[in-house]
C-alpha cells in the first residue's frame, strides 16, 4: 500500500514513510492510494474475528490491509499491546449501549484519559516506539494544549523509549481535573510547560519552533496532531466494532453520530463506509462553531478567525477550522490533486472560504457519501443531559450531548443511530452539574488525583525560553 498527498506530491509513500510526518511537502494530507474494498464474507469473517478474538484481532486485520512494511507479527503484537482490557475497562474495548430499540451509545472513552482520543493515541505511543527502535532515533514531541489532545498525547507516549514529550498549556487555564491528570505524570520523558498566556500563545510558540528548521531538525521536533494518519486509521476500527455490536448480520445498516471538530473521527467513519462497512448516515454534529455543519447544508466552507470561535460547553469542538476536511474534499472531488490545491491552498488562503455549492455533485452528498450534519447550543445539551439523566438513568458528557442531539433529526426507521461517546461526563462537571444539579461520580482510578503531587514548570510566553530548555533536557 502506498500513500498520496491530496495536493498531488509525487513521491509515493509507505505506511511507515508518514508515521511520523505530519503534512506532506507540498502542504496536502497523506491517504492511501486506494480504499481495500470489503465484501460480505469479509465482514462476517471480521464480526466472528472481533466476537471471538476480541478488538486487538479485528484492529491487526484492518490495520494490515493498510500497513505493509511492519511485518504481521509484530502488528499484532503492537495491536495486542494496545487494546487491553486492563488499558481500556472491558473486554469488548468500545462496547455498545443501548438507550433504546433505536439510539445506542459506543463508548469510546474509558482510555487511560477519559476521552475517545486516547484509542489512536494509545496506538501511537507503541508505533512509536517501534519505529524510532528500529531506525534509532529520538523524536521530541512538541504539542500545545487546552486539555484533550495533550493528556492523550502524554499517556501515550509516558515511559516510551526515544520518545520525549514537550507540552505546553496556557496556565491556569485548564479544567482542575484535567491539570491534575497531566501533571501529575512523574515520567522522566514527559514535561509539561505552563506558559504564562493563552492557549494561542502556546500555539504560536510550537509553530515559532517548528519553522525554525534548523532547530527541528538538530533537536527531532514532531508533533502528534490530529492530522496524522496512523490515528485516522485506528479510529476506522471502532465503526467496525460499532457495527458489528449494533447488527446481527451484514444485511442490515448502520448510522453513526459523530460530534465534530477536526473532522477526524468523522473521516474514519467516512474511509470505514468508503471500504465496505455498511454505514447509512454519517451525523456531523457540530455546537456552536458550525463551520462543517454550514458547509454540509450549503456547500460553502468558510473559516474563521479566533475572534469569531466561541468557547462553548463542548470546548473540543471548539474548531474554526477542520483540520482533516481536505481529506473528504480529495475524495469528493474524484481525488482531483490540483483541483484540491486550490481550493485549500490557493482559495482559501486568498478568501477564506470556498463554495461547491453549483458542483454538480454536491447535491448528491448526502445520498454518495452518507453525510448530513445539524448543530446544538448550550441549552440543548443541558437539555439532553437531563433528558437522558431522567429517562435512562445515564449520564453524558456535553461533546456526546452534541451528537446525541442532532442524531434525532436523522432517524430512520430499521436502521440503528450508534452514537459516539467522545468523553466521560467526569471531564465536564461545571456542566453536568449545571444540567442535573448535582456533579458526576469519580471513576475509581481518579480518585487520588486531587492530591497527588504535581510535576511541571511555568515560564513566560517566551519561544527562546522553551527552545533552550528542549535543548537543555537533550544535552
Ligand atoms: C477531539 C474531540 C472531538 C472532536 O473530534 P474531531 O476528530 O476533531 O472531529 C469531540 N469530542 C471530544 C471530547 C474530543 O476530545
């Protein structure tokens, strides 16, 4: 299996090529050449896989059909590694339940953080790993933060050989819970740096670091953002083992509800239907910033400044662009590279936005590709909170909430809505309170973390400063 640049870079590529590569050269996002095409006995050959074997089994077999230059042996065994049930809280790993004859929740979220970020993040870590030991090498992974994206990174990469963490975040201004989570990580390769600013200082220090090329290369910078394959791919499993809970046979039909921000967990879903999974609809559920919601109804992406991204109740939907969009659009436009280019280089560089709206296929989107989309706003997600608290006596995180509530405009009778659970209502307690009137319980594994003793450094909004330390710590 090779892998091409959606902007049409010529230089074909290996799995392991782009493991630890985030944009291609010319700027595009890395896809397979083709999508492996899955036909009924394979399915059935994979349900048994995952039913008898377990969730590592059915990741190695899909994983394999996109990983050729890792031998299989050793694939599973990373695979093995990764989805413990000790690791992820069960045997199934994202195991399906059911609110109704109709509407299920995939629970994606019982990693070592609490979010569903952890299930490719947790893959990272032992690939990884792999990589650097068999071409010895050091990677320092520079990453900035509000919350999520950063405690997976660390969880997954704390203890791994060759593999040092640099983490911003913007101090003080992080959830309790998920401060106390990062810092009190006392690995020798995890260093959390609490920057005197905002979370955009944070970011504008790791992109002062990376376009200064001579220092991201004599120190081994990288980055484990959402835009790296290896994640996408792992995050495709879980529509498998959605499906194959929510169904009894490869006849019947499946839709998911995603809640949105980057348009990665969606785009899995979108490369699972694309391979053969029987998928109807895939819901883009925005909140708030519904820059992709926008664009499934109207076909016009439009991006927005920082100025005009709210801070929500769902902050990691909190996007004003979908870093993984470009992905969906190469397809769309029957993988058209320069077609591609410009509309994200050229136009939306020169605009912010642009339209498909009078392409003749976009009216067909829904139909092709299974996407629709919708929105929610902070009172409809206290809404369904307390509606699902009162009804099942369960509760959801507000990202969930999202989903749950635009999965509703898009029943249709037969076919099962599997709605992602993207994070544990512990993550969001302000919320869940506000909703219900009362906080959620503590998981057992949590429940020191108040106290435990924190590891971390604060400095100012300072790129030298972060530099030399990075520099200071590879001595
Ligand atoms: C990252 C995240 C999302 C958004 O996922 P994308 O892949 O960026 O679309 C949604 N919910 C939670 C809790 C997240 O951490």
């Amino acid at each position: 299996m090779f892998y091409v640049s959606t902007r049409g870079d010529s230089d074909k590529k290996k799995f392991c090529d782009i493991l630890l590569e985030g944009l291609a050269p010319d700027g595009g996002l890395y896809l397979p050449q083709n999508y492996p095409q899955l036909n009924a006995d394979d399915l059935q050959r994979l349900r048994q896989i995952y039913l008898n074997q377990g969730y590592a089994h059915l990741a190695f077999e899909i994983l394999s059909l996109y990983i050729d230059d890792i031998s299989r042996e050793d694939l599973l065994a990373l695979c093995v590694k990764t989805y413990t049930e000790d690791i992820f809280g069960s045997r199934l790993i994202t195991p399906l339940r059911k609110l109704d004859d109709q509407v299920a929740i995939l629970a994606l979220s019982n990693g070592p953080t609490l979010a569903f970020k952890d299930m490719a993040m947790q893959l990272l870590g032992h690939l990884f790993e792999y990589e650097l030991k068999r071409k010895n090498q050091q990677l320092n992974i520079l990453g900035a933060t509000s919350g999520d994206t950063g405690s997976a990174a660390e969880y997954a990469m704390r203890g791994k050989q060759g593999v040092r963490v640099f983490m911003t975040s913007p101090d003080g201004r992080m959830s309790q819970f998920q401060q106390a989570q990062m810092f009190s990580l006392m690995d020798e390769n995890i260093f959390n740096i609490a920057i005197q600013g905002v979370f955009d200082d944070c970011q504008d220090i790791v992109k002062e670091v990376s376009s200064d090329l001579a220092f991201k290369q004599a120190y081994k910078i990288g980055t484990v953002n959402s835009i790296n394959w290896a994640r996408l791919l792992a995050q495709v499993v879980y529509y498998f083992a959605g499906y194959f809970q929510a169904t009894s046979s490869h006849s019947q039909r499946v839709s998911f509800a995603v809640p949105s921000g980057n348009f990665g967990n969606v785009c899995a879903g979108h490369v699972a239907k694309m391979m053969g999974l029987p998928v109807s609809k895939l819901v883009v559920a925005t909140n708030e910033n519904n820059v992709l919601d926008d664009f499934f109804k109207t076909g016009l992406y439009k991006v927005r400044d920082s100025s005009h991204t709210y801070e929500t109740s769902s902050p990691s939907m909190d996007i004003s662009k979908a870093s993984n969009f470009e992905r969906f659009i190469f397809d769309f436009l029957n993988r058209d590279a320069s077609k591609t280019a410009e509309l994200f280089s050229t136009q939306l560089q020169a605009k912010g936005e642009f339209s498909l709206a009078h392409h003749p296929e976009f009216s067909k989107i829904g139909h092709v590709y299974g996407f629709v989309s919708g929105n929610s706003n902070h009172q409809q997600r206290l809404q369904a909170i307390k509606t699902i608290h009162e009804k099942y006596g369960q509760l959801i995180d507000p990202h969930t909430a999202d989903g749950l509530n635009v999965a509703q405009q898009f029943l249709e009778p037969g076919i099962p809505m599997v709605v992602l659970e993207t994070a544990l209502p512990i993550k969001f307690s302000d919320v869940i309170l506000e909703a219900i009137g009362q906080v959620p319980p503590v998981p057992d594994k949590f429940k020191g973390l108040a106290n435990s003793p924190l590891r971390f450094l604060t400095m100012p909004a300072d790129t030298r400063m972060v530099k030399d330390f990075i520099a200071e710590q590879c001595g």
